[in-house]
C-alpha cells in the first residue's frame, strides 16, 4: 500500500519481500498431504495433497466433508482484503497486518500482494514462521529478550542482507538484555528498535511517560546492537477508551516521536516509523496520523490492524471503525462453522456436535445464523435457535416453540473474535457462496 508523500517527507514502502515474490511465499503448503491431522476434511481424500483435492472444487454440504467443519467465505476474505488495502491508500498509511490473528502464509501472501509493508508478529515462533515463508519484513510487537530468539534473529539478518526486522523496547533493562544477546551472538547489523508508549496507567505494556520513554532511548544509544528508528504503541489498551482519549493518546506518540527527531535521537536512521493501529481505533490512528509534522526524516505511518481478514459476528463487529465511518465501506464476517443436531430430546433443547475444540468462545458465544435442512439441503434462517452454551464437543441450543428443527440438521453459526478461532483449526476451507471450495488455508500455532 502505497503511503502519501507531503512536502517528500513520508517514506514510500519497497516491496514486502526482498527477493521473494509474494506468489512463492507459501510454495510447498499445496503439496501437504491430506491425512487424519485435519478436521472436518473427507475421509476419501486421504493420501491426496492438498492442491490435488482443492482442484477437485468439492462442495463443502455435499462433497463428503465431515462436521464440524469450519468455513471461510472466499468472496469476503477478498472483499475485506480490498477494502484495508483502499484505506490505507487513501489515508496515506503503510500497512503490516498482524499476522497473529490467522498465522497462514496464504492469507499473508494475499496481504503482500496488495501492498502491505511486511506482517507483524507477537512472539518469536510467529517470526520463525513467517520467515520459513519468506517474509522480508517483520514488525514484532514487543520487547524481545528471549536469548535464544535473539540468536536466531542474528543469524538471520546476517544470513540475508535484505531482511528488515523491527520490535519494541519499553525497558532499560529489556534494552541491555537485548545487547548482550546479540553481542554475544555477533551480530553483524543492529536491530531497529522503537521505543513503546504505554496506553496509560494500568494498561498492558510499553514505557509508562515520556521520561521514561527518554531513559530507554539513551539505553539505545549506547547499545552497539541496536538503532533506535521510532515510536510505537497500542491505542486499543487506552483505559476507559473513546475517540477522544484514544486521540489524546495517539497525539502524545506522535509529540514523543517529534521530540525524539528534534533531540537527534534517529541518527542513522533511513526513515522514523511511528506505528500504532488496531482492529478497533484505525480511524483515529488515520486522522492523527494524517497531522504528524515534517521531521528531518521520511516517517513511515504504519498501520498494524490484523483480525479485519475475516472480521466476526460478535466482537469486532461491534467495535470496528466502520461502524463510525461507514462511508469508507463495510467489513464483512467470513467465518461460518457447520455443525450438525446430534441430540433434540425436548421440544426445547438440542445439541449440535461442535463445541469449545472447534469454536471461538473467549468473548461471546457463537451465534446460529442458517440452518441446512438434512431432508433436501434448503437453507433457511435459524429463526428460534439460540445457542446457550458450549461444551469440548457440544454446542447448547435452545429451541423456541415450533422451531423446526431436526436431527441430521446443519447449523451454520457465526463466530466471535478471529484470533481464537483460526487456532482452532489447521486447515480451513475456503468456500463460495454456493459451497464450492477453492482452496485450503494452512496456518501455524
């Protein structure tokens, strides 16, 4: 995604991989062979990679898939891809969706292809899968001072030249962890580094004031290993969160950021990146970040919002920016989890064979949207079906008076929070509007 330019002062992201086209990012995961470890896929087609069955184009109802199954909707996926890219256009933002949220190279790919400046990461395993699928950047939203993690970093950045990797610091000490590692490992590039703004008091991490924030800065300065090249920060942790206070917050980052130039603590720095951005906030970070002043370097405005890829029916839902600023378009949920009526004892209960290993259930419980008639596969509105609760392997539902509903049945439920829900499933199939599935998305917890 293309990032604004006023008065040449906004830095223009270069591909996302160096070297590596987005398309052979996740070459190999096509030729993984289809056995017992996937849920949900057919029996028959054990043995079959997944390439081969995914040009087969079963048909998610018919196609000898077993439930529950869990489903992306393809043209959503798609539609909700386009939409981030043409946002961060528009609003002259780079993009480094978290990659946490899913952790599949597939969907990665597709980000990649539509601009996105690199992908971020929490953890080091994350950082590890990313570059075992050639992903040239990596923004990880953190301190890291894990030594082991920090050798492989070094390893790796000595290993390939081009690799550009970022992460937080938001201690002295987590800053002198970091050296001696790398030191130790010998390094022979330093690790760009941001410093992190806490949200406030009682939020989750990140240097608590600007003094503090200063203190960690000098640490960097005098580490050999590192360079520090900008500020960053999570705005969705800001306490008693509005549009107010979480702008409040987003203008203290981009004032450190200001006040770190003009105090010429990015020496050696090619561009300072200020970063923050969310699922819940990008509008603000958008129109804060639209007044960031010219500084002596290129500044690269870089978003981070990563559950957008398939967006939900609960959580995000409500808290999406859209919602306040549904001009600029609308997400849609692409999750959809099939699972079937294996119990209707009374006239107002029965169970469905999906449960807490299958759905996500940390924020809202999944919600009965469609169900698929077993008789002569017609689909209607869950009308009187409510889900009440959730078992390992069942689903609570209760019926209302004359809910027709029976065993055999299928119900299609939509899905709260995406990070939970992807890590459920191995291998997911993305499927159209009428059932057909093209592909098959891998991901890595």
């Amino acid at each position: 995604m293309a990032a604004e330019r006023p008065a040449g002062h906004t830095a223009v992201p270069a591909p996302s991989a160096p070297g590596v086209s987005p398309a052979s990012l996740a070459s190999g995961l096509a030729d993984e062979r289809v056995d017992h470890r996937f849920k949900a896929l057919p029996p028959d087609a054990e043995g079959l990679t997944v390439g081969a069955l995914a040009a087969e184009r079963r048909n998610l109802f018919t196609g000898g898939f077993t439930t529950p199954v869990l489903a992306l909707s393809a043209e959503s996926v798609a539609h909700n891809l386009d939409l981030l890219e043409t946002y961060a256009e528009r609003h002259g933002l780079a993009f480094a969706p978290h990659g946490k949220t899913s952790m599949a190279p597939q969907l990665f790919v597709d980000q990649l292809r539509r601009g996105a400046w690199g992908i971020t990461a929490a953890v080091p395993h994350q950082a590890r899968v990313y570059r075992a699928y050639g992903i040239g950047r990596i923004f990880l939203a953190n301190e890291l001072v894990d030594a082991v993690a920090l050798r492989w970093l070094a390893g790796e950045m000595t290993a390939d030249p081009e690799f550009r990797f970022v992460c937080y610091v938001d201690s002295v000490r987590g800053v002198e962890l970091m050296d001696q590692a790398l030191s130790a490992a010998g390094a022979t590039r330093p690790v760009d580094v941001v410093v992190e703004l806490a949200a406030g008091d009682g939020a989750r991490t990140g240097a608590r004031t600007e003094a503090d924030c200063a203190a960690v800065a000098d640490a960097v300065a005098a580490a050999g290993s590192l360079r520090l090249v900008g500020v960053a920060g999570y705005e969705g942790e800001v306490p008693d969160a509005g549009p107010e206070r979480v702008r409040e917050w987003l203008r203290r980052l981009v004032a450190l950021a200001a006040g770190f130039d003009a105090a010429g603590r990015f020496t050696g720095a090619g561009e300072i990146i200020i970063s923050a951005g969310g699922s819940a906030w990008f509008d603000a970070v958008a129109d804060v970040f639209a007044g960031i002043p010219e500084l002596t370097l290129p500044v690269l405005k870089l978003l981070r919002s990563g559950a957008y890829v398939s967006h939900d029916d609960g959580h995000y839902k409500h808290l999406t920016p859209f919602n306040r600023v549904p001009e600029e378009g609308a997400l849609e949920p692409a999750f959809r989890l099939w699972a079937q009526v294996v119990s209707h004892p009374t006239g107002e209960q029965a169970f469905l064979n999906a449960g807490k290993r299958d759905a996500a259930y940390d924020l809202d419980l999944p919600e009965a949207q469609v169900v698929r008639s077993a008789r002569d596969g017609s689909v209607r509105p869950a009308t009187g079906v409510t889900v009440t609760g959730l078992s390992d392997q069942h689903t609570w539902v209760r019926t209302e008076a004359g809910t027709e509903l029976e065993v055999g049945d299928w119900v299609g439920m939509g899905l709260s929070h995406p990070c939970t829900s992807f890590d459920k499933w191995q291998l997911i199939p993305l499927a159209e509007a009428d059932g057909t599935v093209t592909d098959y998305i891998r991901t890595f917890f």
